[in-house]
C-alpha cells in the first residue's frame, strides 16, 4: 500500500491479520489489531481499550487494502 492509501477508521491487512487505521502522521500510520471474538466496545476510541501499533514507512510497504488481495498476493 502507499501511504496515501490509508484512511482513519479503515480496516487493511497484514501478516494474515486485520487492523484498523486510528491515526496518520507524515510517514507512519498508527493502527489497532483486530480480533474476533473480542468485545467490539474495545474497538471504540481514542482511547482504545487495545494497543495502538505504528507501522512506519517499510511496514506500510507489506500491507495491503484488503483480505482478498494480501491472500491473492501470499499465495492463499
């Protein structure tokens, strides 16, 4: 993905897992895992009931937009 692709509030996915976008800054995008089965109040914020992770600008490279797409690409 590039950076421009990123939005607040949506969802992309990386290393067979789905997280959420909560923040961009000028070359990072901060985001929350997403887990099933969890308690989706969790996912309400900020603040979040979750740990924020930053992905920086080699992160952002690996991610991509949607499940479909990271399993097309990893062979899946």
């Amino acid at each position: 993905m590039e950076h421009t692709d990123f939005k607040i509030g949506e969802s992309f996915w990386i290393c067979s897992k789905e997280w959420r976008c909560t923040d961009i800054g000028q070359r990072t995008v901060v985001a929350i895992k997403i887990e099933v089965g969890r308690d989706p109040s969790w996912y309400s914020g900020p603040p979040y009931a979750v740990v924020e992770t930053v992905f920086d600008e080699d992160d952002i490279e690996i991610c991509f937009t949607t499940e479909a797409e990271m399993k097309h690409e990893m062979g899946i």
